[in-house]
C-alpha cells in the first residue's frame, strides 16, 4: 500500500479567495491588489477577462495567505467603491460599489 501523505502540488489555489463583481471596466491586476493589500498578503489578484477580446468581464479572483485576512477583507470591501479610469480614456475615473463574496471551492460532479 501507498503512503497516506498526499503529494505536493504546485501552485495550489489558496482556499482563501474571494470572488468580486461588479467592478470598474479599467481596473486591471494591480489596481485590483493594491485595493486589498490593506488587509494582508495577497497572494493572487486576477481579473477575468474575455478571451476573445482582452477585456475585462469586471469580475475577479483574490485570494489570501489567511482566513482572517480574507474574512477582513470580506466584511470591509464589500459594497464599497472602487474608481479605474476606462480602458484608453483620459477622462475622470469610473466608480462602482464591488460586490465581494467568499469564493466557493468548486464541486466536483462526478
């Protein structure tokens, strides 16, 4: 029989993630983290984006190094509002209210 230690994987995704919505057209990567370096270490910050075209779907993945820096971020960031300015304009930034929910780790259907 094989040990019982599951092997390492690289990479893992965080089991702290919080999945966002509802976020300004411009805002990219950066921008994204450094909205939530506040609350600890963000060890990913991804906005998703539209595989055709490149741009922003306004939704977005960060995750955290802890359960307390997550729950933080949670009860802190959600309905707040966060300003980009839009993709190639010079005009003012755009706001929107965020909406930030615990991401849920996906079932498997099989």
């Amino acid at each position: 029989g094989g040990g019982d230690i599951p092997a390492k994987i690289p990479n893992k995704p965080t089991k702290y993630r919080l999945f966002i919505a509802n976020l300004p057209q411009g805002l990219n990567d950066a921008g994204l983290y450094e909205a939530f370096l506040p609350f600890g270490t963000v060890e990913e910050a991804r906005v998703l984006r539209d595989i055709e075209t490149g741009q922003s779907r306004r939704m977005a993945y960060v995750s955290f190094k802890k359960m307390t820096e997550m729950d933080e971020a949670l009860e802190e960031m959600n309905e707040s509002t966060i300003c980009a300015k839009a993709p190639g304009s010079n005009g003012p930034p755009v706001c929107t209210k965020m909406e930030v929910h615990e991401a849920k780790p996906q079932k498997q259907t099989w």
